[in-house]
C-alpha cells in the first residue's frame, strides 16, 4: 500500500474512455507555481487510513473499471509497482499521471504491464522547466523515448495501451510557445491542453483522515 493523501471516488474526465476513481499521493520533485494540489507537494500532507483506501478498492472492484494514481508526483513511491499489481488483480484498468522525471520507475511499470495508460506532463519548452518548475526536465526525454517503444510491442498493441502528453496553458504561453513544445516531442501519440486556472485547491478527500 502507498500513501494516499486523498482521493476523487468518481471521475468521468480523468481516464479517457472510462469512469475512475482518482487517488493523490504526497510528495512532488517539482515546484510548479501554478500547482493545484501544492498542499502534497512536501510530502507531509495528511493521508488516508490505509484500510479506508483498502476497503474503498475492494468494495468497488468490478463495478468501477479505473483508477487513476496521480499527486505529488507518484513515482516517487517505492511501493508504486506493487499497489499497481494489487489494483490489477483487483480487475481495475490502471492510469498514470506523471511528470515524467522518474523513467527508470515508469519502465518497470511497463515491463510488468502494470498500467493501461500514462499521461504524462509537457510542462513548458524544455529550456523553461528551470524557471517555471523549479527542476529541470531531466528524465522527461527518456520517458517520451520509453513509451513510444513500448507502444510498438505486441503486448501493448493486444492491451490497448494508450499515453498522452498533456500541457496546462499558461497565461506566458503563445501559440508560438505551444508550437515549440510540439516540436520537442513529434511523435506523440496524443496530445492535451488543460486551461489555466489560479492555483486555488481542488483537492477531494472522501475518508477518515489520520496522520501518515
């Protein structure tokens, strides 16, 4: 089990083609100004009762198709692998949100076919990350690289495995902009661009909270 420091019990825009549950784990490598859930951003946010979150999977198993594992920044959870093959086992479709830093965790999730779909951040031009993330965008190339292979392999193309980049649209942003973050990556399956809003909190949590 990770940690998970609130959850969304229904979705119907956050896995395309399926209605979902979102669940938010704590803890972020970046420090977008524009976050709307910067409250995990630290790691230290309240979280769940494990058995709450436990309880909650197992009494929806085979009536809700998805779940979405989003954050913070969900790759940096050592026990990320093994929650998503409990979900697998569970029957759940499995989504990905992720901004792209951690590639080394993305492939083993691939390798063990424990995702369905990967959305993953295209946050600003590449030279930009600094600036407007607070990190740079080591890894993200990687990850792009990672997923296109893995969208050739037998194995994906029988699953129906799909992944996105998407892009929040900054107030800075021209259309010059968004040109050249398309020409950063070409060869992207899908792409999504999300509206700004002002970083105002959206989180939802639907349990009994107590400290992690």
């Amino acid at each position: 089990m990770i940690p998970i420091a609130g959850m969304a019990p229904t979705s119907t825009v956050d896995f395309p083609g399926r209605l979902a549950a979102v669940l938010f784990t704590p803890g972020c490598n970046y420090r977008c100004w524009y976050c709307h859930n910067s409250r995990l951003i630290d790691g230290d946010a309240r979280c769940l009762d494990p058995r709450c979150v436990r309880d909650f999977l197992s009494a929806r198993a085979g009536l809700l198709p998805g779940i979405v594992i989003s954050g913070g920044e969900p790759t940096l959870q050592p026990g990320l692998p093994a929650f998503c093959r409990r979900l697998k086992q569970l029957g759940y479709a499995v989504k990905l949100d992720t901004n792209g830093s951690r590639p080394q965790v993305l492939a083993t999730l691939l390798s063990q076919h424990l995702v369905d779909y990967v959305a993953v951040d295209h946050k600003a031009p590449l030279a930009d990350y600094p600036r407007i993330c607070g990190h740079d965008a080591a890894g993200l190339t990687e990850t792009v690289e990672l997923l296109c292979r893995h969208m050739r392999t037998p194995a994906a193309r029988r699953g129906g495995f799909n992944w996105e980049l998407r892009t929040t649209v900054l107030p800075e942003f021209t259309e010059a902009t968004l040109a050249r973050m398309r020409a950063e990556f070409p060869q992207v399956p899908r792409r999504r661009r999300n509206p700004y809003r002002d970083a105002t909190p959206t989180l939802i949590v639907d349990a009994p909270a107590k400290p992690a």
